[in-house]
C-alpha cells in the first residue's frame, strides 16, 4: 500500500495528463510568487477548427491579472495575450485571458499562465520571462489583494499535461524524501 502511495505522489510531483477525444478539459490551481509560471501541454491528433484556451480566474480583481501564450511543441511563441474576455464571455472578467483559434494544425503545443507583466523575454519559451531571476514576491503582495488562484480551460484538445511549478516540485520531493527516510525507520 505504501508502495502505491509513493508512486501516486512521485506521478503527481512529474506531472499528469488527461487524455479523450477532442473536448473540454478544466484545471485549477495556485501559484505561489509573481514570477511563477504554469505550463500545460496539449496536443492535437489531428488539425482541428475552434480550438479555445483561456482563464476564468481574475474574477474581478480577486484573483491576480493573468498572462497567457500559446507556443509550439518546440518552443517557439505563437501568441502572447494580456486582456482577452470574449474566449467565453459569461464566465471571464475584463482581464482574463486567452485565445480562440479558428483553425490549429494536428500537433503539440504549450500553453503558458503567469501574472501580469512577466511577459515571455523572447519568442522561444527557452528565452524564458522577464521577471526570471527575480527574488520572489508572494503574489498576494505583488497585487496587494489578489489570491493566486488560477482557472484555465482547453476546448477542442485530445490530451492536456500540467506541468508542475518548479516551487511545487520542491514541496512534494522533500515530503517523499520525508516519507522515504520514515519507511527506513
């Protein structure tokens, strides 16, 4: 049984996918500093028409200010949005974000969240964004109100992989490090 639970917890510090035919695929989360950034990764077995990603989190100003971008499996920038609440009015507020595509070739691709103004430095994700570097700022801090809350959605992908933040990666591989040295004793 503890086997199982680590290898649970090791799957989840790596990430994980959801994969079905073309549909709508919804995650939340929480990040942390203002130079945090979260990736999903989604592919298309096929060329598909009205492809939509966007957030729904800012809700007002309860949430910070996302950043959104679209790039290609291999890293090179499609599109960087800052305000787009027409992806799907109704649920957005005035500075969500993301993109309708009317049409998006059979492939991979990235899709990128990060608080507002931490655009992308280049047009390859290896470039990386401007507040990179930086000394984090807790993200309640650096908007003086908001949460971190995020809230994105994918509609028209066959599979989507969120990719952990790198703070996360920390938190769980020390508390199975924990779990690891208490299965010794």
């Amino acid at each position: 049984m503890k086997k199982m639970f680590i290898i649970g917890l090791v799957l989840v510090t790596l990430g994980f996918s959801v994969a079905a035919q073309a549909g709508t695929f919804h995650f939340t989360g929480n990040i942390q500093y203002h130079n945090d950034v979260v990736q999903f990764n989604f592919n298309l077995a096929n060329d598909a028409f009205n492809v939509r990603v966007w957030t729904d989190s800012f809700q007002n100003g309860v949430n910070f200010d996302p950043i959104t971008a679209l790039w290609k499996g291999n890293g090179d920038l499609i599109a960087e949005n800052d305000d787009n609440p027409s992806v799907n009015p109704g649920t957005q507020t005035y500075w969500d974000s993301g993109f309708t595509l009317p049409s998006l070739s059979a492939g991979n691709y990235i899709f990128t969240v990060a608080s507002y103004a931490n655009f992308a430095k280049g047009s390859n994700l290896a470039d990386g964004f401007l507040y990179d570097g930086q000394t984090p700022i807790p993200i309640q801090q650096w908007w003086n109100q908001g949460a971190g809350y995020w809230s994105v959605w994918f509609d028209g992908v066959d599979q989507v992989t969120v990719v952990p933040l790198p703070g996360t990666l920390l938190l769980l591989g020390s508390g199975l490090l924990s779990l690891l040295r208490c299965r010794r004793r």
